[in-house]
C-alpha cells in the first residue's frame, strides 16, 4: 500500500510542487492549510485538502488522531524575512509555537516522522565564501531565528520522544513548474523574481534594488536561486532515507552559484525580450550581503541533483507561470 503523507502548507509555493511530486511517486497526500497564504486552486484534483490552522490544536489533535498518516511534511509557516522584522510575535506564534502544536498531536498518536521546512536564514551573514550545514548559526532577521528555534524543538523531541526528522534549510526558491499549472503567489508579494516579472507585466512603474553599496561585485546582494521542483525532488529522498533507515539529518539545499540582484534582472529582461524599469533604493533591513549554498552533503548522502542549473533556464519557468497568470491564481 503506498504511503500516506500528510503535507502542511501543501497549497503554498513550494508545498503545491511537493505535493505533485509526491503523487508522481506514487504516494497517497493529504493536504491541510489554512488558506492565509496558501492557494487552494493549487491542490490537484482528487488529492484530500483539509483547511485547517495549526493553531486549533484540539482539532488537530483529533484529525491526526483519525487518520494513519506515515510521516508529515511541514512547510506551514510564515516566511517573510522583512515583515519578521516588524511583527516577531505573530512569527513566534505561527512557525514555533503552531509547529509544536503539530508535533504534540504527531506524537499522541505516535506518528514520529517528519521532514521541516527550514530556511538559510538560520545562518546570517556568512563568515565563509559558500555555506555549509556546520556554519554557525546566527540568523540576522526574526524569521530566521524561528526556523532556527523550530529546528532545536525537533532535535528536542527527537531526543526524548524518538522523533525521526530531516531539516531542509532552503536557499532562494525560484521558478515554477513546466506545466504552467502551479507558481509562485505571495500577497502581499516581496520577492525578488515575481516582482521583476510584475513590473515586466506592466503592473508595478519599476522594480526596486535594495541597496547598491554591499561588498559584491556590482554593489547588489547575492543569493542562490534553486529551481521549486529541485528544491520538491529532494524532500522525496530525505523522506525515503527516513523511511528505509531512520536517519533524519540537516542539509542545505542551493545551486552553489550566486547572483547579484542585478544579474537576476538582466537575466529576466533577456528571457521577456526587453528592458525592465528599474531604480535604486536603500537596504532593506535584515538581508544579509551574501548567501551561497554549499549543498555538497546532500548530494552524497542522497544522491541528490538539481536539475536546473542555470538562472535563466529557472527565470524561464517562473516567466512561464506569471505570463500566463499576470494575477495569480485569482487570475
Ligand atoms: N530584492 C530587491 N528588490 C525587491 C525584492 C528583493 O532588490 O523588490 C533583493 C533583496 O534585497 C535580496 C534579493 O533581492 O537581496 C532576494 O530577495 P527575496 O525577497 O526574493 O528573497 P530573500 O533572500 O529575502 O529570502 C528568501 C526567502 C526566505 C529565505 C531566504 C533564504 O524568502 O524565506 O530566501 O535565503 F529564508
């Protein structure tokens, strides 16, 4: 009988990609979400969605209780580095306090498996050229200490409730998958990559470059860009490693490449064929100069490999999806 995988945040970005991934597999998926910022339009047809926040723990309680799930994926959380910054509380609430709430309820019904969603903001400013998972960890924004909290619960609860769990700390998720059915929509929307194509679109005067003057190679901010559907292949192999062996672990998950917010640009306006307007602006707080992957641990140990290496190739996909849904999934 094929697994059954109860997928949190499954109507978000990079949980919807997760969980088509997971049924392509053959895995049976439950999807809960409360709908704040997940889409429902982006759960397939025939897959079971529950619209529930973590928040209701009796009811979640009860609702994992009833079901036989064999492990869970949790990607539920807030994510927005910027607004952490601004409202830490609501942060602390959803990502550790609600994630707990979860794991409480797993353990009750003695469901031990889980793989978590975590983020490489847990790190900071990087003291190295490229990251890897034993870099210390002193992440510079609220959201990144919550991910970072949430990882110390799991390693807590591994330790005296034999929970089994991997943490995937993500670098920046970009792109959509080819089939144009499922993309990135955030409101209010923050990142980079969608914001360029809403201003290709006509739909924003210009994009905006958050600080010029950091230690880069053009004054703008480096990040790893790795494609949604790389970021989905490799929750599957940490959930096989789980299942076959028990071993959960920590592992990053990037390209390895970085690129300015400039060059991100450039790319963009080579793939929609013009220019982009654009203009200067200052930092915004809480954004480190620099992030690369070093994502070498998990390709050993589990035999993972992007597929889209290059930012024009993952800024295709993501053109794709905003093209044809200049205003998301509400059209
Ligand atoms: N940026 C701009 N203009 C914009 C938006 C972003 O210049 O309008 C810049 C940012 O300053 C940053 C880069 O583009 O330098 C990427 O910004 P994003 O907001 O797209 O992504 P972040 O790097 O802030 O954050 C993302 C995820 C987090 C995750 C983090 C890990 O949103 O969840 O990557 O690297 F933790």
């Amino acid at each position: 009988m094929s697994k059954h995988i109860l997928v949190t945040g499954g109507a978000g970005y990079i949980g919807s990609h997760t969980v088509r991934l997971l049924i392509k597999e053959g895995y049976k998926v439950t999807v809960l979400d409360n709908l704040v910022n997940g889409h429902k339009e982006s759960v397939p047809d025939g897959v079971e969605f529950v619209e529930l926040d973590l928040g209701e723990r009796e009811v979640l309680t009860k609702f994992i209780e009833h079901n036989n799930f064999d492990a869970v994926i949790h990607f539920a959380a807030f994510i927005e580095a910027g607004l952490s910054m601004k409202e830490p509380e609501k942060f602390f609430e959803n990502n550790c306090v609600n994630g707990t709430n979860l794991l409480n309820a797993m353990v009750a019904s003695n469901l031990k498996t889980i793989i978590f969603s975590s983020t490489a903001a847990v790190y900071g400013d990087p003291v190295s050229a490229s990251i890897k998972e034993d870099h210390p960890l002193n992440p510079v924004n609220h959201y990144g200490r919550t991910k970072l909290i949430f990882e110390n619960i799991l390693s807590m609860y591994a330790e005296t409730h034999g929970l089994k769990y991997t943490s995937l700390r993500y670098f920046n998720a970009a792109g959509a998958d080819p089939s144009g059915e499922i993309g990135e929509d955030h409101d209010p929307e923050t990142h980079l990559i969608p914001l360029i194509f809403r201003t290709a679109l006509g739909k924003r005067k210009s994009i905006s470059i958050f600080g010029t003057d950091y230690d880069t190679k053009d004054g703008t901010c480096v990040r790893d860009y790795i494609h949604v559907n790389d970021l989905a292949q490799a929750h599957i192999l940490a959930l096989e490693k789980l299942f076959e062996t028990g071993e959960g672990d920590i592992y990053n998950l990037g390209n390895g490449h970085g690129f300015t917010v400039k060059e991100v640009i450039e790319a963009a306006e080579e793939v929609v064929g013009h220019l982009i307007p654009k203009e200067e602006d200052s930092r915004r707080k809480g954004d480190p100069a620099v992030l690369i992957a070093d994502s070498e641990k998990i390709k050993s140990k589990l035999g993972w490999q992007p597929k889209y290496t290059s930012i024009k190739d993952i800024i295709e996909t993501a053109w794709k999806w905003h093209k044809d849904n200049p205003g998301g999934y509400e059209g």
